[in-house]
C-alpha cells in the first residue's frame, strides 16, 4: 500500500475535492485518497452559506451535496460512488474485489453505511450539531441497531468484508466514530472500537476534527 | 436477454427468495430475477406478524429485514448487494458493467435509491400505508428532491446509466413507481413516467401490488 508520501499525479491535474471538513461523507472520500496515495486538492465547501446551493455547484452535483470529485473530465458525486470510483480505478482489486462473492460482501456494508449508519447515527448527530429537524430518538435507535450489526459481525473479524480492508470499512467507518458527536456511546461495542483502532493504524490514515485517535 | 419461460435451474437447486408482496425493496430481488430468467422460490415473510424478527430469521439476516437471497449455501441480505450479487453472478457484465466509470456511474443511482428514494419516497408510503411513525412532510420533501434529479437526468436519457438497463434502473424503479402509494403525483416528472414504461416493456418484467401499468 502507497502512504502519502508517494503521491501520483494524472497528467499533471491533482483531483480536486469538494469537501466540508465536519462531514463524515466527504471524510470517506479524504481518507481513501490518502490511503490510496493519491494528490489531490480540497476545495472547501462552506454549507452553512449555501456554497452547495449556487448554479456552478449544482452543476456539479445536482443532488447539492458534498462530496464531490473532479479528476480530469471526469465529475462523480455522491460519496460512496466516489469510493467505487478511487478503488476501480486507482486501486486495482485490492479495496474492491471483482468476483460475485466479494463485491457482495463488501456491497452488503455500503448499503449498512448509507442505510443505518447514515440516517441513524450521522441524522443523530446532524441534529445535535447542526441543528437538524430529524427526530432524534427514531435516528438513535436507528444508528444503534446498525452498531448491534456491525458489533456481531466484527466478534470474530478484522475486518467488515472478504479479510482485508476494502471500501466497506472505508463507508461505515467516519460516522461509526463520530457517533459519540452524536451522543450515542461506542462503549457497548468493544468489538467495533477495536476495529476503529485497526482502520486507524491503517498506512496513510488521516485524522478528522470529531474523531479521536485511539 | 432471457425470459422467465427459459428459467436455469444451478445443480437443482433453485434460489430462494425471502420476500414480502408489498416490500419495494423485495420486489427489487424478484424483478431482477425475472429479468435474468432465473427460477426461484418465493418464500413470503409475513412482517406484520414479526416472522423476521425470529431467531431463524435474524440467523439468516442480523438486520432483520427482507429481502433475502439464498443462492445454494450463499446468504444474501440487502436488497442492493443481491442486485449486485445477481448482476455478477449470472448476469456477465450486461446488468453491472465492470469498467470505472461505468460500475461508477451505475453506483451513483444505487445511492439515490438508498437515500431520497428509500428514506424519502419509500417511507412516506410507509407513514400512509403501514402507520409509520416518521415525519411525512421531510419524507415527502425528501423524495421529490430525488423525482427533480431523476426527472432532469432523464430528460435526455432512456437509462440511468451507460444507455442501457441496468441494476441502476432496478433499484431504484419500485420506489418511484409506488410514490402516488406514499400520495406523492408522479405528474410533474413526464421523463420519469416515461422511464416506468421503459421499465416495464422489458422482457421478462413481473408486476408488483401497487405499480400499475402503463
């Protein structure tokens, strides 16, 4: 595996991400670029002003999120497409395997990240951060039935898919340790803190602001 | 392509599926069997009476949820990895291109099926029609953001993704087309209405309780 100090540049033109720095989604996209080694350039996104509502975003991403990331002509939006993207074509098969079974496993976890984990434990702290309308108590029992899964499935693994690390630990990770943000306790899930150290000890881990390093 | 009158059969053993009549997402599993033409058993999970909340149930599917897929001594949950799961393994690369930019292209719409369908239009309907408990405006608001990105995106386009049909069009077919269950028109969105007829002129389509036809 490539750290960060072995970037690669494209025809000389670094992907450029659009990013927020408190979003969990757009850390996905961060992190893998910097596990990966890749270059990239961060356009700052600031939300609380609308950037992502403006004629130039939107023709970005019509969906007015972020992240989104540019890399040459090319434009993909929508974080977990975004992992996809990194790892077909910048990461042969090593986060993302090609064969029926692995691709299986490792889709089985994305659709948990933007299913429980997503819309229960990041609603959670979007509420309590950001002053979200979502109900909290729905988006908590949400998040903690997510956290019960991953729980039970990591008791006698390393990792979420295929024993490696690939795009399904990358997905659920940023708002599985950020979910204390959202006053939901990691302390149960001794199974999923162990793991959270593992994807930190990971060659070219970066931090996030909310994520404390084990 | 395959109809469901050339059905395979593999050592015998046809695929089970763990489904609900009125589950959008099961129907996602059953649509794209058909349209493989691939022969399985309907196993009906009766959710009102907590038949997936049982010890053999959960044994199969941590999450409790249908659909489920059991391929041989293949277990299969999430209705998006059995889309992917099926589309790899008997499905060459026509249902699931392989190449970046088209695997990344159909992920996109995986995503918004996940999200502005699941959370927004499949959970208004389930606030009307199964007494749900979450709040119908934000679902309602959420999944018409999803009908204006797929109705802009179609205006041009006979696909979702890479001119063709594809486990795009599959995930996120039923939820859309069950809107007007969840009391949200389909009127405004004539490329969508449009895309629902091309969905359902293909070879093989099954219908479901709920989606009419046009």
């Amino acid at each position: 595996m490539m750290g960060p100090n072995f970037a690669r540049t494209f025809g000389g033109h670094p992907m450029k991400l659009y990013h927020a720095a408190n979003s969990g989604n757009a850390f996905k996209a961060r992190l893998l670029l910097s596990l990966l080694g890749l270059e990239h350039e961060i356009v700052d996104v600031k939300l609380a002003a609308g950037d992502n509502r403006t004629d130039a975003f939107l023709a970005l991403n019509p969906r007015g999120q972020i992240p989104v990331l540019v890399d040459g002509d090319r434009v993909i939006w929508d974080s977990q497409a975004i992992l996809v993207y990194l790892a077909r074509r910048h990461g042969g098969e090593d986060w993302l395997p090609l064969d029926a079974d692995g691709m299986t496993e490792v889709m089985q976890w994305l659709a948990v990240a933007e299913n429980e984990l997503l819309f229960g434990l990041a609603r959670a702290r979007a509420v309590l951060l950001f002053d979200r309308a979502w109900n909290y108590e729905q988006c908590k029992t949400l998040g903690e039935a997510g956290l019960q899964v991953l729980e039970a499935h990591l008791a006698d693994r390393d990792w979420l898919a295929v024993d490696r690390p690939t795009i399904a630990d990358i997905a659920c990770y940023p708002y599985v340790a950020l979910a204390p943000e959202g006053n939901i306790s990691l302390s149960p899930y001794a199974a999923v803190q162990a793991w959270i150290g593992r994807v930190q000890g990971l060659p070219g881990y970066v931090d996030m602001v909310g994520i404390t390093r084990q």
